[in-house]
C-alpha cells in the first residue's frame, strides 16, 4: 500500500463518492476497466463528505487561479478515490497515461495549463516521475457540469491480477 | 443480430450517412479500427437520410433540453450506423469504453450530463448495464461544427474475427 | 527513413522544441509510450526556433480561416518534432489512431473542420491513406493556453522495436 502510505504523509484522505445533486441521474461509472486499461470519467473537485466544495463557476472571475489550482488537485483526490474503490489498491496502478484537463473558463482566461498542475503535480508527487508520467492537454471549456471549476478525465495502465 | 433486434424492437433505424454540405471535405473515417479497439469519429444528430435535423443551435436557448436529449440519442444511432457500415454486424462491440459527450452550450447552461443522458441510456437499453456501461464525460463547448446542439466521439471494444 | 525523405521532398522542416513563455512549468512530456501506443499531448502551432507564432488569439475575429488551416498544419510539424526526439525514427508510426482537434473558436465560428483538416491533409500526404487514417473530432474551444489558434492531441500505434 505504498500510495495509500504517501497520501498519509502528505495528511491527505480521500473524499466520500459524489454526492449528485437532487433530480441528476449519472448512469456511468467512474472507472470502466478493460483489460489493463482503466479508463476514468470526468471528475471534478469534492469535499470530505463528497458535495461541492463552494468554489464553483468561471475560473478567471468567479474562482481565482490559486483556488482552481486547489480544485485540480482536489480533483486528482476524487479520481484516486473512485480508483481506490474500483481496484482495491492504488497500487495496481502501474503507469499514468492520458490526462485531458478542463477549465471553466472566464472569457480571456488562458492559463489552463497553470491550473491543470494542481493535478499533474500530485500524481508526480505520489507516483514519481516515470509511472506517473502522462500526456496531456489543458483547455478552456466553456461550461462545465454544476458549476465546476475542472474537469479532468484520464487513462491509467493497471496490473491484470485481481 | 441480437442488437439488430433490440434496434427494431424499440422502432428504431439507423440513419444513412452523413450528407455533407457542399463544400465541405471530412478526410477521416467515422471509425478506425486498430485491433480490437474501435476509435468512432465525432457524431453528431441525423435525420432518416443523413440531412441535419431542424435543431440547431445552442442548448439552452436555440434548442430546448428535452429537444438536445433526443439529439444525443440521435447521435448514438448516427454512431451505430457507421458502426454497422465498418463492422457489419453491431454484435462484434463487446464493450462500450468510453464516451465523450460534448454538448454546444448557451452561456450559462451547466446540464450538458442530462443531454448527453440520451446517448448513455440508448447504449445501456440496447447493450446492457455490463457491456454497454462507458467512462464519460460531458462538457459545454464553446461552438460546435454545423451549429449541431450535441456531439459525441467514443471507444468500443470490439472482437477480432473479421 | 521514409517519412523524413518525404518531409524533405515537400520542403518542410521540424520545428524546434517548443520554448515555452517565462513562468510557465509544463509538468508532462510531449509523448508518452505505452507499450505500442504513443499518446500525444496537446499540441500548437510553433516557428522553426520553437516559440509562438505571430497569428494568434480566436479563430474568425483575430486569425482567418486560412490562416488557422495553417496553423492546424504546423500544429502538425510541432507533433512530428515531438514524435522523432521520442521515437528516433519516424517510421516507427505504424498508424495514426485518433486526432481530437481543438479550435479557439471565436462566437458563431463553426469551421472547425475545415481548420483541422490542416492537419489532417499532412499526415495523409505523409503517410497515405491506410496507415495515415485516424479517428477526428474537431470542436471549438473556449479558450486555448497561449492564445494559440489550435490545439490537437492523437495517439498514434507504434513498432515495439526499441
């Protein structure tokens, strides 16, 4: 359990799942597996208990670039959270591969990548600069679901024992 | 042809190809196949004959919810169609991968999930909650080709007999 | 070296790696290898020397639809930098796979395929029509980092060979 070891040094723990908003269906799952490839859904930030947090709209106006950095780390937590849940142990991720990062971004806000750190930031920091390597992208959407910040949806390489 | 079945079951076909407007050149297939894996092209909403529907626009204001949920639904018979095209028999998909839906949003409108719903409950109703389940998201892009309200790009995993 | 000599015989030469703006810390590499896929991260348009070209900002007001095509094309010869520092040999690409190609997409701009396909037309007149195919969607964006008139990020399956 070396990754779960790492979170607790860095006095980090793993929000609850999403609580979805009254009256939204998400009929997917967070994390689809095939084979070894783990392929994970959009996530966004959460709090401890799994609501959201209470930074939400247009990064550039609504939320700074200092707090949305926070929401792309906070949302590396959501993911590692539903990954946990899905694998058993964080350890049976082997290699980062595909981070594709998304912004809500206020008109004229260009520093996605800036704030998509957040997140790359600390897969680097829990999995090292080789498994925790990945391609990626970071860009402005225009809206994004409930008002989040970011939105990030990525690949992993897993072992194949279960 | 046990999809084919479920299709005529629930009344539905599947639309002919896109017809392009003139002038435009799309030089990509709608779907490549490497291996197993099926890479399916960005799909938008099509009549029987492949012309675009009347619904065009910005979900939100130009196009209504309800109206941009049966574009996505829409979209997933457009994919199941090039799909059928490239593979011959929609019963070679063994698993739905995933999806990613992406929703041609009015300033403000935050529900491109509930759009994008149309296409992840058609797949689940036609391939079942194992086989059809997908990684997804669903994000509000800024603008969309052809003023289409919803479009859709996706990964199946498909069997290798040919 | 095929694709090389190709390169030569069209008159086109690989740019420099990008140089990025002061300040900005991109954590990720350009390619990341899985086994026999390489994932491509998002990529722009670059100078020989590898910094920002002249034409930038939102595709329909600051930049022209040509002028963006040709942007998507030397979006193009950025990737291929990329791919042969990584890969040493270009003609390790067995298969361009999928090219999902962003737009800064000014209001009502709806020709993102007709921008991409500067991309597009590249990579088929390199390596023809079988091994050059891939999967496309081409969007407009909200914002893109840099002000960059287009992004594109693929994959690409590679020989094993090392």
């Amino acid at each position: 359990m070396l990754i779960e070891k790492r979170l607790a040094e860095l006095g980090l723990e793993l929000p609850e799942p999403m609580k979805l908003p009254s009256g939204v269906d998400l009929p997917f799952p967070w994390i689809r597996v095939i084979g070894t490839r783990a392929f994970i859904s959009g996530h966004g930030p959460l709090l401890a208990d799994g609501s959201l947090p209470p930074e939400l709209g247009k990064v550039g106006t609504d939320v700074t670039l200092a707090q949305a950095y926070e929401a792309a780390r906070s949302t590396a937590l959501s993911m590692l959270s539903s990954l946990r849940r899905e694998l058993g142990d964080l350890d049976r991720i082997k290699a980062w591969v595909r981070v594709f990062g998304m912004v809500n971004a206020a008109p004229g806000f260009t520093q996605a990548p800036t704030v998509i750190n957040g997140f790359s930031d600390l897969i680097l920091e829990l999995w090292g600069g080789e498994a925790g390597s990945h391609a990626r992208s970071a860009v402005g959407l225009a809206e994004l679901p409930f008002l989040i910040p970011v939105e990030i949806e990525a690949e992993v390489l897993i072992d194949s024992a279960e």
